[in-house]
C-alpha cells in the first residue's frame, strides 16, 4: 500500500517475495542485507525463514546484517551463508554462524584478507565499480564482489580469471594504501 511519488510519477515497490521469484527466474543470486534493530525477536526470525526461506534457497542466495547477535541466532534456522556486514574493520574471529565479512572497499587490505583467511572466511567488499578496483580486490584475494553493475563485473572477472594483470592491480592497491595515511 506504500506508494512514492517521483518526478511527476507514482512509485510502488516491490514485494520482497516478489523480488526474490524475479531474481530467481533471471538466475541472479542475491546478498540480501537484514537491516534489523537490536529488538527482534527469535520468533520474528524464524518467521522470516518460514515465510521466505524456500524462495532465497532457491538460487542460494545469502543473508548479511550489522546485527551480529541476530545473525548468530537466525544461523539455527538457515544452513545459507550468513555474514558480517561492517564499515569499519572490526576483529575477524572464527565464530562458526559468521561465514564471511562485508567491508566498505577502501578498507581492504592485505592484513585483513591475511585474518579472513586464517579464520576460514570470506571477504566481501562493496562497491566495486571500476576495473581498477575490481582487479585490486581480486588480486588482494576478495570472494565477493558488490557492485552496482553485477553483468558487467561477472565479464571483467571472467577475463581476470583467464590473464589476471596484477602489475595494475598492485599499482592501484599501493595508491590506495597511500592515499588512506
């Protein structure tokens, strides 16, 4: 019943449910982000499984939310792939419900792959839009790669696959390491 209106025009979203049989049929695998307080409930988690669990198995879609007490209580009732979504760098642990980490782009870096790694996780890392930065994550070791043009990332890292040129990658990476100081 939420409707917006925007230059002239009357916007209705769409229904998660909705969205996710979309992505679904167009084989598009979704890092859906829980946006969730501190306040919810178990029984509002386990009623989130329920009522959409089927449809994001469905094309393995995974979970990622700033909420690390809900992600450690939602991992009982889901075997997908939950993670921590963070600005900032925080510690990298080994906590078994936390399968990888989601950080802001500019702070990766080689010691926090070196932590991921270790721990036997995942790094993702938001937004990747240029080549330049998806060839320096790529050589840093990055798994995850979130961006606004997914068809056109899943091309470039295709072609990396196949003639990775890391004397870029590290070019751009060693700018970047100066740039932060």
């Amino acid at each position: 019943k939420v409707h917006y209106e925007e230059n002239g025009r009357v916007i209705t979203p769409t229904a998660f449910k909705s969205y996710i049989k979309r992505a679904n049929s167009l084989q598009q695998k979704l890092l859906i982000e829980l946006k969730i307080n501190t306040t919810i409930t178990t029984s509002e988690l386990k009623s989130f499984q329920k009522k959409y669990g089927q449809y994001l198995t469905q094309n393995h879609a995974q979970l990622q939310s700033m909420n690390q007490n809900a992600i450690k209580r939602l991992a009982k009732y889901t075997n997908r792939p939950i993670g921590l979504l963070s600005p900032v760098v925080n510690s990298v642990n080994s906590a078994p419900f936390n399968t990888f980490y989601a950080i802001e782009y500019s702070s990766a870096n080689a010691n926090i792959v070196q932590q991921v790694i270790k721990n036997d996780k995942k790094l993702y890392v938001w937004t990747l839009n240029s080549q330049a930065d998806i060839s320096s994550a790529y050589a840093l070791g990055v798994t995850g790669y979130i961006t606004d043009y997914p068809k056109e990332t899943r091309a470039f890292l295709k072609q990396l696959s196949h003639r990775a040129q890391y004397a870029k990658a590290v070019r751009h990476i060693v700018i970047l390491q100066k740039t932060r100081r």
